[in-house]
DNA sequence: TGTGGGGCTTCCCATCATGGGAAGGTCAAG
DNA sequence: CTTGACCTTCCCATGATGGGAAGCCCCACA
C-alpha cells in the first residue's frame, strides 16, 4: 500500500502549486529530484505532496523561496527550536508592515492629490501640479529584499 | 541665456533618476531622445530635468513606466480633460489598496501564528504546524498589473 | 494493432524596474 | 601629455512566475 505516486500535473493540482514552479523548485534546490518513471516522468508520493502543499501555504504567507527552504529544513529537524522559526516568522511581519506602510504612504498622498482634484473635463490638475512641482526628496530606491508573489 | 545643459550623471543628481534608468526611460520610449555632443555624450537641459523630475516623483507614488507615460502625455497636453489624470490616480489608489490588503492579511496570520509560538528550545511550533496543515485554499496565483516598485 | 489526444520532458523567452560591471572612448585639470 | 573621472554601449542578474515550441510517452478506443 501507499506506493501511490501521481505525475507532475496531478502533484499541481493536488498541491496548488503549478507543474511549471514544482520543476522549477527542484531545479533550484528547494525541493530534491523527485523520483522517475522509466521513461523519465517525475512522480510524487503523498510526502511529497505534503511538502508541496507546504510551500503552497508558506508562499502565500509572503515568505521567499529562500525562508522557504530554512523553514522546509526546520520543519524536517525533529530538534529544531521553536524559537528559530519564530525568528523567521517574525522577520516576515517586520517586511510585511515596512512595505505595508510604504504603499499606505503613497495611497494617502495620491488620495489627497485625486480628492483635490475635480476631475471634469478642464485642464487644471492639482495631481499634475504636484507631480510637475519637483520637490521630490532624493530618497534613494532601495533593492527589496526578496519575498512577496508581489502578483 | 537658458542653453545650458548638463551630462547624464548631473541630471541624475539633480533629479533623483540614476543614469541607469534615465538611459533605460529614453531607450523604451517613456523619454524622447536626448540631444547628444559632437562625441556623443546625452545632454540635458532645464525643461528635460523637469521631466526627469516628474517621471521620479510618479515613481515614488507607485505609478507604472506606462501609467506615467499617460501622465507625461496629459501633462504635456494643455487641453487634457483633468478627469483623466484623476481616473489613472484613482486606478493607482486601487491598486495601492488591494495589495495592501493582501499584505495585511498575510501580516495578521503571520502575528497571530508568531504570537502562538513560545520561540523557545523546544521543537513544538504552531508557526509550522499550520504550514504542514495543508489546508491551503487553491486560490490561484494572479499575474499583478505592473505598477510599484516593490523594491 | 493503429491512432489520436493529452500529458510529460527540456529549453528558451518575457515580465518589471533596477543595478553591476566590462571594454573602450572623452574630457578637463594638473 | 597624463591621469582620473566621466561617458558610451552591451551583457547579465534579480524573483517568481507564465507562455510556448519541439519532441517523446501513454492510454483508451476503434
């Protein structure tokens, strides 16, 4: 019993995670060589599926492939500390809030720039006025560090 | 008076665009192509400037390479309808707002998982036991509509 | 047993905005 | 005239994802 194994498009529909990010994945490490048929077929056992599903759930919390993998091995450490990956968990809060408050920045901005402006067919425009004032502060664009499906 | 111009490092102090970009704005068309020297070396003059400065702070908003080229057009537009760049500062707002939420989310699972989570040397760990759970809803994974910078 | 259609394989390309860096030409100050 | 800072173009990488082509494989049905 339990020698069940489904080929790759089966393992994506079960898991959610698409046939195209699972070949992916496994090419990058994140996930070993699955098994193959004969004729060269991947094929996925109800463990594998686990972990896909896994993944699944830790991407759509936001985390990196990188996190991924570190809570993939803390998950497979029988003696791992709680604590570490509660360090991951909340190092992903931290980026979540820094990049929530970034865009709440801009929303708020650009609503006070579309309530001011009346929007009928006049060429007057506090949104343009403001964009064409030039005062941007120099702040430079910092590299993200790496996360979100960002979709 | 007023002929005075500046190299591409210059324009990119003074208007918080890196060189980079604003040879990578030009080559894809957002920008008009810079006048050049006799040995080649882009130019720029106040009125361009200006225009790297728009282009910089509807950036800093979040607003797409194509949501600004619209902008730069309606701006330059002294007959455009100030509906327009209402509804494209609008859409943006929308867009700010729907990712927002989705960060949001994840945050708020993240904490209350985080919160549940002792962090100390022992293995046990809410944080992974909802990872492995597998209960993930199928929700597909949209392609976003470009926009933020994301950094 | 033949065949058709769907699934699998690998490989390349695109996204979006950005930076890094190499190889080589230009310019201005000393 | 040299030196060093700047400019040019060109290629590559990022992160996670999808699209699509070319070709092989497998099963069900006639």
């Amino acid at each position: 019993m339990s020698a069940e194994t489904v080929t790759i498009g089966e393992a994506a529909r079960r898991s959610g995670v698409s046939a195209k990010m699972i070949r992916w994945y496994e090419e990058t490490g994140l996930l070993p060589p699955a098994t193959r048929s004969e004729s060269g077929y991947r094929h996925y056992g109800e463990a594998d599926l686990h972990t896909l599903r896994f993944v699944r759930r830790a991407r759509d919390l936001g985390f990196s492939v990188e996190a991924i993998a570190e809570l993939l091995a803390l998950w497979h450490d029988r003696a791992r500390p709680s604590a570490s990956v509660k360090a991951i968990a909340e190092d992903q809060v931290a980026d979540l809030r820094r990049r929530i408050a970034e865009l709440e920045g801009m929303a708020r901005t650009l609503e006070r720039l579309a309530d001011s402006c009346c929007g009928d067919s006049r060429p007057d425009c506090p949104i343009l006025d403001d964009l064409a004032a030039g005062d941007a502060a120099p702040s430079p664009r910092r590299r993200r560090r790496p996360g979100l499906p960002t979709r």
